[in-house]
C-alpha cells in the first residue's frame, strides 16, 4: 500500500495552491494592521499580530506536511528539490509579512498625517503583488498537467512578468514614501524614523520574496 501512494498520492500542485491562499492570507493582514497602526489602535494591533501569527504557523504546517509528501512521491514532473525549494521561497513570503505584525507590536509609533498617505499606497501594493502570486499558484496544476510547456507555460511566463512589474511598482511607492519621510525628518524623533525605516524594509521583503518565488518557477520552466 505504501508504495502505491508513492505512485497514486495526489498532486503537490494542489497543495501548493492551498499553501499560497494560507500565505496570502498573511499578507492581505497587512492592510487591518497599517490601518491600526494608522489610527493608533495598539490593541487592535496585539490582537491582529496574534491572528497573523496563528495563519503564518497555519502555513508552516501544511508546508511541513506538503515537504514530506514530496519526499515520498515519484513521477513528479518536476523534481522534488525544485519544488521544495518553490514552497520555502514562497512560505518566506508569509515570515515576511508576520515580522511586520511583529514590528508594530513592538512600539507604538505614531504616523504623521502627511505620511499616511503614502505609507497605505505602498502597502497595497505590496498586497497586490502577493494577490498575482496567488494567482500563479492556482495555474501549477494545469501547468504540471502540460509537462511545464507549451501554451501554459506561456501564460505562466506572462504572469511571472506582470508580478515582475508590479513589485517594481512597489519598489517606487517605498522610494516614494522614504522621499517623503525625510521631508518632514526634523518634526520626528529618531527613533521613529528608524522604526518607519524597517517598516519599509519588511514590507519590501514581502513583495520581493514574492517575485523571488515566481522568478524560481521561470527558472523551472525555462529547464524543461
């Protein structure tokens, strides 16, 4: 029977796609804990770090789970080194987006009106960026069923340029907002210029590591 589920066990593909919706709902917490941030809500802040840090460890488990079921199955398309190594670039993704939550906990900085602005356009972006991830997660299974080729990858490969262009617009709006930030440096002590610093920083990570996770699967594709 074992060596039958080595053989029959169902695709990595599709758990794949149930780890990226877990890592997206990390990343989609982003946008209540800026909002709190933004409205001083500290509590609201404790308590949304605790909900981020449940789905992030909600993430580690099924990429435990999934990691060891690779280890067991043969006749993958692709091997089951690559696949892991897709799985740790895209669960860093989620650690990204929980050492934010950690972050906003750790003090309590307030925002200065002018800089709002800026700060939430960057995070949403930084949150679409993760949403194209998503989205390409959804086409591994389709895309295992092509043998990583024909008109699949193709649209595949497109997607990954799009996540490329959209996590270069994140790189502009974090200029963006740094710019602004040190327009107004004097009305700020500095130790809050340094927390907004990280703030960038780990949201940066986030939108990166995303783009690192699609660029891997090119580099996937662009071996078969």
């Amino acid at each position: 029977m074992a060596i039958l589920e080595k053989f029959f066990a169902p695709s990595p593909f599709v758990g794949l796609q149930d780890h990226a919706k877990k890592v997206h709902e990390c990343v989609e917490l982003l946008r209540p804990l800026t909002n709190a941030l933004l409205a001083g809500e500290h509590e609201k802040i404790e308590e949304l770090h605790n909900q981020m840090s449940r789905t992030e460890h909600e993430a580690d488990l099924l990429k435990t789970e999934l990691r060891d079921r690779i280890s067991k199955m043969y006749f993958l398309s692709v091997g089951r080194l690559e696949l892991s190594q897709f799985l740790a670039y895209q669960d860093d993704v989620a650690d990204s987006a929980e050492d934010f939550a950690v972050l906003l906990l750790i003090r309590k900085t307030q925002v200065p009106e002018e800089l709002k602005s800026d700060f939430m356009a960057f995070v949403e972006q930084v949150i679409t960026v993760s949403e194209h991830l998503m989205g390409l997660a959804d086409k591994l299974s389709t895309l295992a069923e092509a043998a990583f080729g024909g008109a699949e990858a193709q649209e595949v490969l497109q997607a990954i340029e799009t996540i490329g262009q959209e996590e270069w617009q994140a790189d502009r709006l974090e200029r963006k907002f740094a710019r602004h930030l040190y327009t107004v440096e004097d009305k700020l002590d500095p130790v809050t210029i340094m927390f907004m610093d990280k703030y960038c920083a780990t949201l940066g990570r986030v939108s990166n590591n995303a783009e690192k996770t699609a660029k891997y699967l090119r580099l996937i594709i662009r071996k078969k």
